[in-house]
C-alpha cells in the first residue's frame, strides 16, 4: 500500500459520510499519499432539452458541474489534509473513473458500497461491477467495518494450482497483504480452499475411500500452504486451508477472525463468460462484511484500454 502514492476517491453523491474518502485520509496519513476527490455526474433531462440550442445546453450542464464542485470543496473542508476535487460530467460513471485513472496514472481506485436498508446486505452497483472486472489498477472497496489496531488482513491464494499465473497472483496478494499488515498494524492470516470429495467418484467406486480422500486432500493443501507462507514468515496458526467452495471458505474465514479487510485476486472476465462461469470476487465480496481489496494479475489488459 505504500506503492499507492496517487489515490483516487470515487465520491457517493447520495451521502454526507464519505467512507471512501475516510479510508482514503487514513491510509494517505501513514504513506503521505495525494487524494483526489472524484465525482462523475450526470442528468439526462439536461440532454433533452431540445428547445435549448447546444451552447446553451453545455452552459446549464457546466452551471451543475460547478454546483457540485461547490458542494464537494465545502464536503472535503471536513478533512484535516489537502484535497485535489474534480468533477465531471459522463453518462457512464465507470467510463469517467477509469479515463481519470488511465489520464493521470492513479496507483488505487477507492470506492464505497451501499447497504441496503431492508435487505441488511450491501448492494454493488453497475459501476461497482464495471470497476471488478475492467481496473487495471487495484480497487479497494469499501464497507462500515473499521481498521482497528491489531487488527486481521485475509489474504485468499489459490495454492493449490500449479498455474504460473496463479502462482505470481499469488505472490501478489501475500505480499500486498504483508506490506498493508504493516502499514496499519494489523496481523496477516491466509486462506485457500480445497474441493471435497466427489460425489459420482463415491458412488460408482464401491471401494473409495472419502474420508481418506479428503485427508489427503486437506493434508496436500495444507503442506503447500505451508510451503507458500514459509516465504512470508507466517505462522501456521495463521493459515487456514479448508473444505469447499472458495466464496463460502473465505466469508466463514473471515467472519471468524473479524477481518477488516479481504485480499483477492480477479481475473476480470467480461461479457458471456463473466455471465456463464463468473470470478470468486463477484460470488463473496457481496458477503463480506468487511473492506476488500481486488488485484489483477500481472500483465492484465483490461478491455477499457483496447
């Protein structure tokens, strides 16, 4: 995290308390980092004035900009640091975060979630979608639940691919992890999981063993998970491998340990595929109750830059 010296805070127009830009000061006051405050607005009633001739409509579309420019300057005042704030006006608002990104070479995109009301979960936007799967750069979102000192930072790998890409990823997640431990004086914990057994297997072969199969299993996961830690200097209390799908192992993991923040890897599926087989991001970040950091493997291009 002290590799983010430029962040970029996505404002929540519909709110007074900036979570984002909360954590954002936060991590800035350790690293000595520069915010910018962003906020993409848009209305599509001012398009439609068609009695008004387009000079006229760029005027009322710059009088709302400034409206805004005006609110979020008396917005960050709250804010004991200096604040760099731009508004713009776009019609797609992950279009307008991901152009900033790419015209002014932001290290982090931060951004808040919204709960909801009823439903007692939160709720990820179009543009929350949008920004898992195309940012290049990592995107930390954002929930209600604090960093406190001594606080817990899951980081979920997937040791048991012998994938170069997942390996790398994998890298990149401890050691991202690791650096932020530090950085907030939390602890780092690592979790992977491991499928069990299955079912056909155990029906068509009489003489199959589960209960060996899966201790095998445990034990191989585990015994490379140590291997992976040992780079890292973590402890086996620390390390937690177990059975089943990876969105249902990492939410109980880190509900258990109260983490504040989850560390992933997406590979940022987009169109048919993101529909069909979807990433493990999309299936648990909706689960956590906590802040979760998404990275992209290295050497990943993103479709907003094709």
């Amino acid at each position: 995290m002290e590799s983010y010296q430029n962040i970029l805070v996505v404002i929540d127009p519909t709110s007074v308390e900036q979570k984002a830009l909360a954590r954002a000061c936060t991590l800035a006051n350790r690293t000595g980092a520069k915010i910018t405050a962003f906020l993409s607005i848009f209305d599509f009633s001012y398009e439609m004035t068609t009695m008004l001739s387009g000079e006229e409509r760029e005027s009322m579309r710059a009088t709302v900009v400034n409206d805004r420019k005006v609110w979020l300057d008396d917005l960050i005042e709250d804010y004991d640091r200096e604040i760099e704030c731009k508004v713009v006006w776009h019609n797609r608002p992950f279009e307008a975060i991901l152009q900033e990104v790419k015209d002014n070479n932001f290290d982090i995109i931060i951004k808040s979630t919204h709960e909801h009301p009823t439903l007692q979960s939160v709720i990820f936007t179009p543009t929350d979608w949008h920004l898992i799967r195309k940012s290049w750069v990592p995107l930390l979102l954002v929930k209600e639940h604090q960093w406190p000192d001594n606080g817990h930072i899951l980081a979920a790998v997937n040791v048991g691919s012998e994938e170069v890409e997942h390996q790398s990823l994998n890298d990149k997640i401890s050691e991202e992890a690791i650096n932020l431990s530090d950085l907030v004086n939390a602890d780092t914990h690592f979790v992977n999981s491991y499928p069990g057994t299955p079912i056909n297997i155990a029906i068509e072969i009489p003489e199959f063993d589960a209960n060996e199969y899966n201790e095998t299993m445990k034990n191989h996961h585990f015994q490379v998970m140590k291997e992976h830690a040992l780079k890292y200097k973590i402890a086996d209390q620390f390390l937690h491998v177990e059975e089943g799908l990876p969105e249902d192992v990492i939410e109980s993991v880190a509900k258990r340990i109260d983490a504040e923040l989850v560390i992933l890897g997406t590979v940022g599926r987009t169109g048919l595929s993101a529909v069909l087989i979807g990433n493990t991001a999309e299936h648990v970040i909706d689960r956590l109750n906590c802040d979760l950091l998404a990275l992209k493997p290295d050497g990943y291009q993103s479709p907003f830059l094709k």
